[in-house]
C-alpha cells in the first residue's frame, strides 16, 4: 500500500517538467534563431554592397572620375571602394567580383542591337534579306548583346554588376544541409554624364542574295 501511495504521489509531482519540455523544443528554437542571424546578416552585406556599388558608380559617371578607391585603372578603383565597405562586415574569405559594361541607351542593357530596316517584316536580323540595324557596340557584326567593356563615354549608361561569394556566418549547412556559402548579386546602371557628345552608332546593312 505503502508503494502505490509513492507512485500515486510521484504521478502527481511536476518538478522538473519545464527542463523536460524546454530539451524538446530547444533544438528547433536555436536552428530558427540561428537562421534569423544568418539570413539577417546576409540582408544586411547585401544593403551595404549594393549601396557601395551604387556610391561608386556615381563617382565613375565623371569625365574625370575621383573614385575612393586605390588602384591604378578604375575598374580597380571601384571594386576597392567597395571592399572598403563591404569588407567590414562580410564574412573572412569573401570574394569579390565587379564587372563593368556600357550601352548607347538603357534600352539596351539586355536586349539585342536594333534592327532599323526589316525587309520581309519577319522581327529577326537577315543579313542575306538585306535588312539593317544600329550597331551600338560598333563591332561590325549584329549582336544580342550590346554591351561594350569599360564605361565608355559621355552620356553612354553604364551597367554595374557585383558578385559576392562568402560563407555563411553560422555553420547551418551541418545541421539542416544546403550550401555553406551564400552568393550575393547586386547590380546598377547609371548613365555618364554629358561632358561631350555621345558617339552615335553606326547603320549597317546586309547584302540582298543573288
């Protein structure tokens, strides 16, 4: 009798039962605040590096740029200005890549040159139809792409892109799998500022086939 009043009162005794219950849900609360860390920090390096990206693109759209940065071409000069700021705050190891393209209009950034003479009114370039179009990268040849290297010149727009590579800040991937390393792409365009005449593209026309 004795022992079943022990048990009855051991059924009864709640002592310890919120350690119990918080070793149950600890797990799944330190992995979602782990996650807000990491997906906060990765919000917040990729504010920072588009605005560093865009405070350098504004600096580059100059006849004579003064870009922060060091280096001896400015290319160089920008990505370090932006490395100045980002470097800060990206985790250690990060890679940094900045490319830099130029078009004759914002229109252009993405589409294919124009095509101002479509003889059999098909909407594609035919060299051998005679059809013409708006060389904007000044290459010679029609492209999909019209972008040129470098920042080109006055009133050109000028198209900015930033990769950055960096491991996370806390080590999820060991706990719930995926990619230890984040990948952040920012981007801007800005147009040159007026300091001379833009240079305007040349026509070019195929040859009707025999």
């Amino acid at each position: 009798m004795a022992m079943l009043n022990r048990l009855r009162t051991l059924g009864r005794d709640e002592e310890g039962v919120t350690i119990v219950e918080f070793a149950m849900v600890a797990p799944a609360l330190i992995l979602i605040l782990l996650a807000g860390f990491d997906f906060g920090h990765r919000a917040y390096v990729t504010s920072v590096l588009q605005g560093a990206l865009t405070d350098a693109a504004r600096q580059a759209s100059v006849e004579n740029p003064n870009v922060s940065g060091s280096g001896t071409t400015l290319e160089e000069r920008v990505e370090n200005a932006i490395i100045a700021q980002v470097g800060q705050i990206a985790t250690p190891g990060y890679t940094l890549d900045v490319t830099q393209s130029n078009f004759y209009e914002f229109s252009g950034i993405g589409n294919p040159e124009k095509i101002v003479r479509d003889n059999d009114s098909d909407g594609v370039y035919d060299e051998d139809d005679g059809d013409c179009f708006s060389d904007l990268n000044e290459n010679g040849q029609y492209d999909t792409d019209t972008g040129r290297q470098g920042r080109g010149g006055a009133n050109d727009v000028v198209f900015y892109e930033a990769t950055l590579q960096m491991d996370a800040i806390v080590p999820l991937a060991n706990f719930i799998g995926g990619s230890a390393q984040h990948t952040i792409l920012v981007d801007t365009a800005i147009r040159n500022q007026p300091w001379g005449t833009q240079a305007t593209p040349p026509t070019i026309c195929g040859t009707v086939a025999p």
